[in-house]
C-alpha cells in the first residue's frame, strides 16, 4: 500500500498538485 506524504504548506501543495494534476485535501482541525 502506498505511503500519504501530508505538506505542511499550501503553496508547496498546490504547486506539486498543479504538477502532477491531481486535487488537494484541506484538512481543518478543531480541537476545541
């Protein structure tokens, strides 16, 4: 099974999806 390598940065996630032409996840975290 392959590996999710998660960036840290939106601007080096959405740089490498427009690269690879694939869609990006935003994952919004609200502990409280």
């Amino acid at each position: 099974m392959a590996e999710v390598r998660w960036l840290n940065s939106l601007e080096d996630a959405l740089s490498r999806a427009k690269q690879e032409k694939k869609p990006v996840l935003l994952d919004f975290f609200n502990p409280g």
